[in-house]
C-alpha cells in the first residue's frame, strides 16, 4: 500500500500543481551527470511538449480519455505528465479523472531505470490521489528498450493493435558523421537488418521513426526530431520508412535552434497520421523559425529560383573533400595560430574564415607535424600536391557560397575543394558561386542554410546546383570578372556587373531578377 501522511499529504498537494515538473528537471540534472552526449537525452521543456502533444491531439480528434498513448523513450515523464493534463483538463481538480487517466490512457518504456522511476513519481503525485497503488503504473511504464520488438503487447491494457498515439522525444544518438557515438560491428549489422531507416545516415532518432510506425500501426505519430531529417538527403530512408504507412501533416512546425538549453541543433515536430505518405521520402515541408520565441513561417521561394533547380546540375566531379582533417589532440598540441610559423609548426593550413568572396588571406594556423600524434590521432598529411589539385576553394560553413581561387596551401576541412573542369574553368565556378543567383538558389534549396547558428555549404549543396548554359562569349566576360576581383579586390560596382551578367546568361526577365535580389536581400543580405 502506498504510505500516506500530513507530510506526503503536502507533498502531493505541491507536485499537484505545475511545480511536479521540478522532479523531470531532477531528472535532467542526472543527465549531465552521466553524459548527454551518448545517450542523446534531454529533458523536454512543457512548451514544446505542450505543442506537440497538442497537434497529436488534434490529429486524433481530440483528447479523450481512453485513447491509449505511448512514450516509446519515455525520460522523465515529460510527454505524459503533458498528455495527462490535457486529458483531464475538463476537471482537473477531479481526481477519479486523473485516477481514471493513469489507468486507462498513458503507457512509456524507456531503458533507464531511473529515468521510468521519475515517471512514476511525477505521474502518481500528479494524480493526488493517495489510494492509488503505484504498482498499476509499473504495469503501463516499463524499462525496456523500444525498439525491440513484442514488449508492447504484455502491457496492462488493449494494447494488441498498437496505440492511439505515440509521442515524445526519442534520443538524439547519430553512428555516423562528426558527432558519431561507437557501435559495436554486430549491432550495426543488426540494426541494419531490422530497420530500413538506418541504412542512409543511421541515428537513433530515425529508428524511433519507423518503430513508432510499428506501435501507431493506425494511430497518430508525434515525435521531436531534428529539423535535418525534414530534408537531408541521408534521412531518406527514414521518410521512406514512415511514408510506408503515415503522411505527415503539413507543414510540420519547427521550434528553433534554442528549443534545448545547450542545444543549437533546431528541431521540429513530426506530426504524421496514418495512411499513404510519400514512400519515394521527398523533404517534408516545414514552417521554419530561427528560435523558440521567433515568428514561424513557411519559405515563399520565387518561381524563377524553384524552376532553376529542376535544371541539369554542375558537374559531381567539379567538387570534392580534400582538407585536413583534425581530431582534439591534433589541434591541442599540433596547432599553433599565429602570423608566421615557428621552428616546429612548420607546415600552414588555410581555414574557412580567411576566405572571403574571390580572396584567400594569408595563413595564420600552423601545424607541427609530429608524426606519433597524427598516428595515434589518425591524421594523415598529405603532401602538398595533393591540395594543389584543387584549383578554387569554398568556406563549408556559411549561409551560402562563398568562393575564391585556390592559392595552392594545404587547407583544413573547413574548406571544400573545387577542381579543374573541362567545361567549366575555376574562374568561372568562383564567379557562379559569389553571384546573387546561386546563393538565392543555395538558400531556396537547403534549409539547413537558413538557420542562424552553424550554416553548412556541403559537396552534395554545391554539385546540386544548376549548370550554367554554354555561351562561350559571356562565360568569358564573367572569368575575367574573377580574375579582376582576385587581383583588386571587390566593389559594389563590380558585384553588380556579376550579377547582371549572370542573370543575362540564364536569360532571366527583370521581374525574375528583382524577385531574386529581393528574396536574397530578406535571407542573407550583402554585407
């Protein structure tokens, strides 16, 4: 029997208030304790889980008790303590409601146990009602790994087909890419087997998608998921996997790259109800904001700008990865920035932000290449043809492309490569990639582009972005602008020119150019 007293009395009447959240955010002091960055975990604030339980909500018609809901990676209770109140908000002081809630419509696993305790404690004391025994929670929420397969149908309850609603925020963990987490060779292959969604970029978050498609056969899916799986090109499989059953319901809302304390990844809530979505996994459509309190609003991209990226593309081969790569010991104890190099740091390395449009500064990194470090770091320096290959170099991160003629100087990741090309000559790419055109056609294309906090122009961006038509003569005129600006530096004289020129090579009409510069001037103005 649960204890009982003056002391829990009061207890409970604390916690039956908004305060009960205090015991999530407990919760997510734990986390810092034990490492955000492998598991993934964060605990949600009660304004996204508002929002997104809300949406599923009116997804399934409404909020009703009886409908069976599931948090598949349940933390703290976030979501549930959430759906619970929006149960009973017809009488929320009525505890037989709040009674009748907890047993009939809230089900969670999670694979800490710490993480299902706190649960439990917020819901029961949500619930304010001392009678209640705590064991008819432990039937509903569950430690168990989600994405196993089965566990779903021993729960308490009807759960036999699958729930009404399966929400939260499942673990952000990618095995992939500069922030992947290890996993072991076999559970790779396991996971690979059992879930189509992680054969293109394989994070965790997208095997949520698709198990949440399993537990909401004919139900409503409301997950917190980051924004790039709206539109990145390796999340494909994943919108294949729920398209299979689901359609999102668009556009989906993104909450901003400040939506978590320390977290500049922005997020969006995946709504998708049940039946035919796109299995081809087509970009999903997102009404984007920069941050959490900023007005959100759907990308009106001009006609001109969505015609142009149907066009043939550059050519693959016009763009590559060539840079230095570092891992932390490397630059702890190899790098020294400076004006000049010492007796040691003996080798230069351009980075991204001393390139600026059709100009590359001097140097100011220098690199000692001591060769047991860059073994033991798995860093290899290449030698210095190996980065003259490239004849032309663009900052990775920026809101658009930004471009200048390679000086040959071996060069961080922080830059990509551009090569000789037997129908398009480096001058010429540099000047399409600092004109107005492309970088409104980079920005109209690329989401990611458009966030405020760590923009990112990749190889698949630029190889993306449309050919240019073959006029011998204008192709000429805009090389030499290139070469102009490199050896005089840029004016708003000549940038005008460029873009005049490059508009006159596509055969663009003077509204077409307008609405460009206009859409250009509202994203990314010149500086």
């Amino acid at each position: 029997m649960p204890a009982t007293g003056p002391g829990l009395d009061a207890l409970r009447l604390h916690f039956a208030t908004a305060e009960v959240d205090e015991l999530g955010q407990l919760y997510e002091l734990t986390l810092e304790v034990h490492g955000r960055k492998r598991s993934g975990s964060y605990y949600t604030p009660q304004t996204l889980t508002r929002a997104v339980t809300t949406a599923a909500f009116a997804a399934a018609g409404g909020p009703r008790v009886g409908l069976r809901i599931c948090d598949p990676a349940l933390g703290g209770g976030a979501f549930l303590l959430e759906a619970a109140r929006q149960l009973a908000a017809p009488a929320p002081a009525d505890r037989a409601l709040r009674r009748s809630v907890l047993e009939r419509s809230l089900y969670g696993a999670d694979i800490s146990p710490l993480a299902v305790a706190v649960a439990e404690a917020v819901l029961w004391l949500w619930c304010n009602d001392g009678t209640l025994d705590p064991r008819v929670l432990r039937r509903r929420l569950v430690v168990q790994d989600a994405l196993e397969r089965g566990w779903e149908h021993e729960l308490d309850g009807d759960t036999a087909a699958g729930f009404d609603v399966v929400l939260g925020n499942p673990p952000w963990v990618a095995f992939a890419g500069r922030a992947a987490q290890p996993l072991e060779r076999q559970e790779r292959r396991r996971l690979s087997e059992a879930f189509s969604a992680f054969r293109g970029y394989p994070t965790l978050h997208g095997l949520f998608v698709e198990r949440a498609t399993e537990l909401a056969k004919t139900g409503i899916i409301a997950l917190v998921v980051p924004s790039p799986l709206a539109d990145l090109e390796g999340y494909r499989p994943v919108r294949r996997a729920l398209g299979v059953s689901h359609a999102p319901v668009e556009p989906l809302l993104e909450f901003g790259q400040d939506a978590f304390e320390g977290v500049t990844q922005p997020c969006f809530a995946l709504i998708a109800a049940p039946g035919s979505g796109a299995e081809d996994g087509r970009p999903f459509r997102l009404v984007e904001r920069q941050r959490a309190g900023a007005l959100a609003a759907e990308i009106a991209v001009p006609e001109v700008l969505s015609r142009m990226s149907s066009l043939p593309s550059l050519p693959r081969e016009l763009f590559g990865e060539l840079g230095f790569q570092s891992a932390g010991e490397v630059a702890s104890s190899l790098f020294l920035w400076a004006d000049a190099p010492d007796e040691r740091h003996t080798v230069p390395l351009l980075e991204g932000k001393r390139v600026s449009e059709f100009h590359v500064g001097a140097p100011r990194l220098f690199l000692w290449p001591e060769p047991s470090v860059l073994a033991r770091s798995r860093c290899r320096l290449r030698p210095p043809e190996h980065f003259a290959r490239a004849r032309f170099v663009v900052r990775q991160t920026a809101k658009f492309p930004i471009a200048a003629l390679h000086t040959g100087l071996p060069f961080r990741n922080t830059l990509l490569a551009g090569f000789q090309h037997e129908d398009i000559s480096p001058a010429f790419a540099v000047a399409l990639l600092n004109s107005s055109l492309y970088r409104a056609l980079h920005l109209a294309a690329r989401r990611d582009a458009r966030q405020a906090v760590f923009p990112q122009v990749k190889v698949a961006h630029l190889r993306a972005l449309p050919a240019p038509p073959h006029h011998p003569e204008k192709r000429h005129e805009i090389s030499q602008l290139t070469h102009q600006a490199t050896n005089s530096g840029t004016s708003q004289e000549l940038r005008s020119r460029l873009d005049e020129l490059i508009f006159d090579l596509f055969s663009l009409r003077t509204e077409e150019r307008a609405a460009v510069l206009s859409f250009l001037a509202d994203r990314a103005p010149r500086s």
